[in-house]
C-alpha cells in the first residue's frame, strides 16, 4: 500500500505506514507521535490503532482457552507504558484531523480566514474556541507534548554528543526541529459565532447576541413544557437559547419548535440519536467532546465508583426523601423565577372567509411594559355586544424582581418601549382551542414574520389567502415576553 505524501517547503514527503495495520499514516499522525516513556524508542502508529487499542483495554478479553485477561496501554514495541499521554495524543491528532477536514488549516499549517470558511466550517472553528472545556483540555494536551517533545530533543542531542563527538553539533538543527507553536493554536481574529448561524450573512450580530452563545446556555426544564424526556440534550439547549435570548423572533421560532416535539410525544416518539446528532452540535467537535470525556472519566473513575456504591445503599424511604427536597426546591425556584402569564404557542390554521376562521381578533394596546407579560388578560362579550379587554397584574416579590431587574426605576413596571398598538384573539373555534389558543393571547407572528398590524389588517390578510390554505401563527412571542425571560434568566 502506497504512503501518502506530506508537504514540506514546497516537496512532497512520503511518509511511512502504520507498522500494526499498514495503512499510511496522516500527517497529523507524524505531527503528534506516540508519547512513549522509553526516549529511544520512536515507534508510531495510526489514530485507527490508537482508538482500537484503547477500546481494547475497556473490557476483559477472553481468550481461546477461556483464560481472561487484560489488555494493557503498554506500547507494542517497547512495552512502556502509554497510558497517561495517550488520550493526548488522540485528542490532538482528532483536532489536526477535523481541522483539515473543515479546511480550517492548509496543508503547511496556516489558518484560513472565517471569510473563506462556510457555514459548517465556521461552527466547527468557533466551537472550538468557544467550547471553555475543550480549549482548555486542548491547551493541556499541548503543553504535555510540547514537554515531551522538549526532554525528547534534549535526550536525542545528549546522545549525539556521546554516540557522534562535538563535529556533529553543526548537523543538529537540520536533524532536529522542535516548534513551540506545534499543534493547534485558536486565531481568534474576529467576533465569536454561535452554532446557530447558518449562512454567512447571518454573521453580524449585536453584542449581546455574541455574548449569549448558544453553547454557554444551560438548559432550564422549566421552559420545555414537561416535554424534556421527548427532546435531546442539544434540543433543550437550543430552545431555552431561544426563549432567553430576548429576540421575539426567537421565541416564535421556539413555539414551533416546542409545537413539533408535542407532536412527536403524543405519537410515542421518543429521541434517538439521528436527532441527537443532527440539531446544533457537530459529529467533528462531538468526538473531540468524547475523548475529553474519556479522559476525565479514566481519572475519575475510583471517585465514581464510591458514589455509586452510596446511591446503591439507598433505601425506598431515602428516595422518596430526596424527592420531596427535590420537589420543594423547584417549587422555591418557580417562586423565585415566576414564568409570564403568557408563555409563546404556535399554531396552524386552515385559512377561511373571515366570518368563517377558526378565532376571531380585537385592537388592542400594549403600555411599553415588562409587567404586562405577568399579566392574565381576558376578553369577553358584555350584554350589549359589546367586547370588554380586562387586565388581571400579578404581583409578588419573584415577579417584582424580575420586572425592576435593569430598570432605571424599580416601579414593578419595567418600562423598555412606548406604548403600541396590538392584535388580541377575542375567540376561537375548536380548530385553533384544539391547539391551545384562547383568547387574550397576542398575536405575534403570522407565517414566520412579525405581526406589526392592527386587527382590520390581520382580517384583510385572512381575506386575502387562498381557501384551504394552512396559516402558521405564532401568539405571546411579542416583545414584553421576551424581555421578561431573558430577564428571568440572568437572576
């Protein structure tokens, strides 16, 4: 089998195969060799081996004659032991790997710019310069090697001196190169993208937007609805961003979400790992993720092992203790952290004749306020026919809070835009109450954009679609929601 080539200073190198499989070895196979205890040793092998080698040393191996025994992280050819530094060689030969696989590098090591990266690229970068765990388990791996490699040269030189006399010493810097920049060096040239870019026009972002990256965000059940055990880790992440972030568009985008994974709850569907991998995170910065883990496990596993033995020992009685503190906590938290009396919802409506759709709207006006999300609102029909708009305000110290929470004034109001008009659903049929709507929700969204206009043009709008065609709307994803979530969350 063919080695495969390696650029250098304009020539191509071969570069030798795996001694154990045959395969070429990778550039980044050479760039970061075995870290083996014995200096003189120098036997390399391939990433594939590596993690098979590992693999192997997880589990007893029974042999023909049905003796067990252990497969140890010694190296193949001197025997020493690999085990403390290998991890760090896979971590970093995975970070070369993904890297030039993204394009993120060029072959002679040089950074390519976020202008020329896509989408997919640009996420892959900036997660890992953002990931704080896996820049600082990188920026380890790196100081270890570059240590070795350190007392490696110095070994090497010293032998030299011994084996070739003091002539040699002109030959030593052609024969030996060690580079502190060696491996992987973030260029953090510009402002930090979060996962949920798509295109690179979507790149500009206003400070508070960078700031809030998504993978900073821990995911709070409160919001999900109840609908945790039906959504993956990233999907609970990724909505709480949204419902945090402050943006209304956000939240409109997060009902729908929330819309889809009650829709596959109710039809017993329950997430699998398609979903786990394909929502905000990459198969590239997951399996970087998953060797720092494994590492951190290895050190830890003595300290697990006892927890577990302790929460083995429990009792049905103890449970049920932990329980009820579990439950008084949470009860503590929503009281501290009151959710709006609005929470966003989304619905799809099959368009109709005005006089004919499935909910019916009312003008009516919004004060500015972080209050008015705290708020019931109820609209009923007096005996005269007439439609009367009530407002029902909450108030208690976790709501006070939260609403004079970076206000100028602690009024309980929380005052962040002047007064607007708005749209209110006044009734509904059993098609849109089916789905949650009722009336005093605020009409948001209608089709994905923001619904900016009064009741008259909402039915103009109606009027206007074809029959028979399904409007999405998105209720309560208006501005004084979203402000008072962003706020719940930074307390």
């Amino acid at each position: 089998m063919s080695p495969s080539p390696q650029q250098d200073s304009g020539a191509v190198k071969e570069l030798p195969d795996c001694p154990l499989c045959l395969c070429p070895l990778e550039n980044y196979d050479v760039t970061h060799p075995i870290q083996c205890a014995s200096h003189h040793c120098d036997f390399n092998f391939c990433l594939d081996c590596i993690e098979s080698l590992i693999k192997s040393t997880k589990d007893e191996v029974e042999a023909s004659d049905d003796n067990v025994f252990k497969v140890l992280l010694h190296c193949p050819n001197c025997r020493s032991d690999i085990g403390p530094s290998i991890r760090d060689t896979v971590l970093l030969r995975k970070v070369d790997k993904y890297k030039a696989l993204k394009h993120i590098s060029t072959s002679d090591g040089s950074i390519v710019k976020d202008k020329d990266l896509s989408a997919s690229e640009l996420r892959f970068k900036h997660g890992l310069e953002k990931d704080v765990k896996i820049a600082t388990a990188i920026e380890a791996a790196q100081e270890r090697e570059r240590q070795f490699l350190r007392t490696l040269s110095e070994s090497n030189l010293q032998f030299m001196d011994l084996d070739l006399g003091i002539d040699s010493l002109e030959k030593k810097g052609e024969l030996w190169s060690f580079d502190d920049e060696e491996g992987f060096e973030a260029d953090i040239d510009g402002t930090p993208k979060s996962f949920v870019f798509k295109h690179h026009s979507d790149m500009h972002l206003e400070k508070h937007d960078a700031e809030d990256d998504l993978i900073n965000v821990k995911s709070d059940k409160t919001l999900l609805y109840g609908l945790e055990p039906f959504m993956t880790d990233q999907e609970k992440q990724y909505i709480t961003y949204l419902l945090t972030s402050g943006s209304p568009n956000n939240l409109a985008a997060a009902a729908e979400l929330l819309d889809r994974v009650a829709h596959l709850s109710r039809l017993g569907q329950y997430p699998c790992m398609k979903r786990q991998n394909s929502v905000c995170g990459s198969k590239s910065i997951q399996s970087i993720r998953n060797v720092i883990k494994e590492a951190n496990d290895e050190k830890e596993k003595n300290t697990l092992a006892k927890q577990q033995k302790l929460l083995q020992v429990g009792t049905r009685r103890e449970q049920k203790l932990l329980n009820d503190i579990e439950y008084k906590k949470e009860i503590k938290y929503m009281a501290e952290h009151p959710l709006p009396a609005r929470m966003p919802k989304y619905a799809e409506i099959v368009a109709d004749k005005p006089d004919l759709f499935a909910l019916t709207v009312i003008d009516d006006r919004w004060d500015g306020s972080v209050q008015d999300a705290f708020s019931r609102i109820t609209v009923h029909k007096g005996l005269l026919g007439k439609t009367h708009v009530k407002k029902h305000y909450s108030e208690t110290p976790g709501i006070r809070r939260t609403i004079d929470q970076f206000s100028a004034k602690h009024d309980g109001k929380g005052i962040i835009d002047v007064s607007r008009s708005r749209v209110l659903v006044s009734s509904v049929s059993r098609e849109a109450g089916m789905q949650g709507v009722v009336a005093g929700d605020v009409v948001s969204h209608i089709n994905g954009d923001e619904f900016l206009g009064t009741a008259d043009d909402l039915r103009t709008m109606i009027n206007e679609f074809e029959e028979g065609r399904t409007v999405t709307f998105a209720f309560n994803a208006d501005k004084a929601v979203a402000e008072a979530l962003r706020r719940r969350s930074l307390r």
